[in-house]
C-alpha cells in the first residue's frame, strides 16, 4: 500500500510502480477531499490524474490508466491483452464472476444500458477502458484475476491480502 496523495487513502500500488509513474511525470490532484462520490480523469498529454473526490476505486482506475499508458504502445502486448480480456469474457471460475461480468460487457454489451461494449465504431478495442475498468473492479487485487490476465496488473498492484 501506498500512500500517494495526502487526500486519498493508502492504493495498493507497488512502491516501485508509483515510483515510476513519478518518474514519468504522472501528477495526481484531488479536486474535493472531502466526497468519495468518485470520478475522474486521466489527462496523457498532460500526465495529470484528476480525481474529483478522493474515492479509491476512482483513484484506482486513473492510476491505471496512467500506467497502461506506455504499456499499451507495444502493438503485441495491446492485442494479447485484448484477447485475455475476450477468454476472461468467457470465464467459469466462480473465484473471478466480477472481473468475468466486467469483460463480457466490454465484449458483448449491456441491453438493459444500451452500452454497445469497448470498441469503436471502426471496430478497434478500447484497451485504455479495459484495463481501468479491471483494475478498478478487482480494487487492485490482482488475485482477483484469472492467472492469464492477472500478469498484466501485477507489476502495478501489490494487495496485501493477496494469498488470502
């Protein structure tokens, strides 16, 4: 755990991980301190997470996106991503039914939403989303993740009850 703003609780981040988005220029600003409604953005021009409260899950997610920021731009790690993201959609295991109900809308779509699933009208994933929107489903608890997928979180996430 880490504890990376003053206005946010300790994230399970690895120390070495936040060291590195520092490195990289990542910036993180809680717009109000005092809520936990959640809500954020992730700014790659800018390397600024901005959180409009200081909500875990939110802060969990932008973080995210700010690491799979540079991981992303290796077309192969991209597609293999994806396609674990497609077999997590699939997935059995009752251990990962969150992260398996997750990926099957990012694949398949929410009728009773209207959402249409994570691609572009030009059919391209939406990658950046997947790999948030994961993160922040599992809370950063990457033994909440099928073995398959579960590489891609844990350089980012350390959860302290992860053999539990």
């Amino acid at each position: 755990m880490v504890k990376l703003h003053p206005d946010l609780p300790p994230l399970p981040l690895r120390p070495r991980a936040w060291q590195w988005l520092q490195w990289y220029g990542v910036r993180v600003v809680v717009k109000d301190p005092h809520s936990t409604r959640g809500g954020g953005l992730w700014w790659p021009d800018k390397k600024l997470v901005e959180l409009e409260t200081a909500q875990e899950e939110a802060a969990i997610h932008e973080l995210a996106h700010a690491w799979w920021e540079e991981q992303r731009k290796n077309p192969s790690v991209r597609a293999t991503f994806s396609q674990m993201v497609k077999r997590l959609s699939q997935e059995t295991d009752p251990r990962f039914r969150r992260a398996a109900e997750i990926a099957y809308v990012y694949e398949h779509g929410d009728p009773n939403t209207g959402f249409k699933g994570m691609f572009q009208p030009d059919g391209t994933i939406i990658d950046w989303e997947q790999y948030a929107g994961l993160a922040s489903a599992v809370m950063g608890r990457p033994a909440l993740l099928p073995p398959y997928i579960r590489g891609f979180y844990t350089e980012l996430f350390d959860y302290s009850d992860e053999g539990n």
